[in-house]
C-alpha cells in the first residue's frame, strides 16, 4: 500500500463536467457554482492536517442534490477526470486497487460518500481509483463513532514501518497463510483508522484466499531448484524478491509480507526440498 498523488485542479473539471450538460442542467449548475467552489475550499482546508471528519453537513437540498449527483454521470468530461487522476499515478500503482492491493482499479470510491456529499461528487480529491470489492465493502457508512472508516490515500501519512504480518500454517498437508496486524507498531494517531481498513475491507480474509494460488506460484518457481541452491540460499532468495517488492510496493504489500513469511517457514522450506 501506497500513497496516491492528488490531482489538486478542481472547479476546472467540475467546469469541463457541467459546462458540457444540456442547458436545463447546466444553468442550475452553473447558478450554484460559488457555493460548490467553497465547499470544494472546505473540503481542501481539511485535508492537510486530515481532518476530513469534521467536515460540516452538505448545506445542499433538492433539486440541487439531483443535479449534484448527476455530476457524477457518464460524460466525456467525467471520462477525462478518471483519465487524468489515474495518470497521475505511479505506472506501478495504476495495476492495482490501493485499499486492497488485490483487484483491479475498476471503479472510482467517492472518499465522502456521494449519499451524504453530492457536492463533492466531481472533486478530483474525492475520488479514488479502487476494485469494486472495495467500494461495495466500504460502502456509505465512512466514519465509526466519529473516525475515519478508511485510509486516505492522499493525505494520509502512510507510516514507514512494518505492521501486517504473516504466518505459515499446515492443515491437512497444505500450506496456508494467516495475516494479522502489529497494532504497537503502528503509529497512535493512524493505529484506529488503519485497524478499521483492514477490518471493514475484511483483508485478512482476502489475503488467506488470495495466498492460496500465490503459494502455489512460489512452490512451483523452487521446487525445481531444489538440486541446485541450499536452504540458506533459496532463503536469501525469497527474502530479496520480497524487498524489491516492498521497496516498489510498500512495506506492508501483502505478497512481500507472505514471500518473507514462506522465507522464515521451516516446515515450508522442508516440504519444498530444502
């Protein structure tokens, strides 16, 4: 998991989506731009430190709501928007949904749900490219007794230090991964919020299903390798491919952390002929 960069343009999409609707919608639009224009002012100003939570009600009420929402419908200017936020990604994070790291970016999530903020449904700073997975679990309900739900990927300081672990069970002869989180290690301003991702995007779980095929990979690549490299070897081996990948992927990128599990697993490495 890593952090995304913002596409800090804003009106000038909004502009673009409602400049290009049919005039019954446009003139509404384009009637309440000043107070869209401060709500988007609203949102920024609680973003760096994030405090995206204490942002006030939507001060929005039908039909606005309506032409709100519809901001976020099939246009070529909404197509433009997603087109520049993902290019504005790392070429290898624009793969992969960063609320999982598992799925593909399919799908945008509205941040501050579109539900309770239809203001805020074009804001570049409001969208995120994520698999559907994701934002079906993450859903409308954002906030838990006032705190944030979900990382954000923008303005969240995603710590550099390792909190996602692994272990390597038997069961039945078949090697099987358990995921967890070393909540000490995580910093206390960041320990709810990152707990609650894992919990309500329910990760552990989908990580164990996705190391099923991902073992499998890795026992087919050592296996035949078996005659030639030792233990300590092939040890150094999956331990270096699962630094390259946390250095390109984060240090806490679940196939890294499952590569050093498998690395440090004894009853792994013995059933795999080393």
């Amino acid at each position: 998991m890593k952090n995304l960069i913002p596409l800090i343009r804003k009106m000038s999409y909004w502009d673009d989506i409602v400049n290009n609707k049919h005039l019954a919608a446009r003139t509404p639009l384009q009637a309440i731009r000043t107070d869209v224009s401060n709500r988007f002012t609203t949102f920024t100003n609680h973003t760096i430190p994030n405090r995206l939570e204490a942002i006030s009600a939507s001060p929005f009420v039908t039909p606005n709501i309506e032409l709100l929402e519809s901001c976020y419908s099939k246009s070529n200017g909404l197509s433009r928007l997603k087109t520049k936020i993902r290019e504005k990604q790392s070429v290898l994070l624009r793969g992969e949904c960063q609320y999982c790291n598992i799925g593909e970016s399919t799908t945008f999530d509205h941040y501050l749900p579109q539900v309770y903020f239809p203001e805020f449904s074009a804001l570049s700073i409001n969208l995120f490219p994520c698999c559907s997975k994701c934002n079906i679990e993450k859903g409308k309900e954002w906030l838990l007794l006032g705190n944030r739900k979900i990382i954000n990927y923008y303005y969240d300081a995603l710590p550099n230090v390792s909190y996602l672990n692994c272990s390597i069970l038997y069961r039945n002869n078949i090697p099987q991964a358990n995921f967890t989180l070393n909540a000490a290690a995580i910093p206390v301003n960041l320990r709810t919020i990152i707990t609650t991702h894992f919990n309500t995007l329910k990760l552990f779980d989908r990580y164990k299903q996705k190391s099923n095929s991902e073992i499998t990979d890795v026992l087919n690549a050592i296996i035949p390798l078996a005659g030639q490299l030792n233990r300590v070897q092939i040890k150094a081996h999956l331990v270096s491919v699962a630094n390259r990948t946390k250095a390109d992927k984060g240090n806490n990128y679940w196939r890294a952390v499952l590569m050093l599990a498998l690395s440090n697993s004894n009853i792994f490495l013995t059933k795999s002929g080393y």
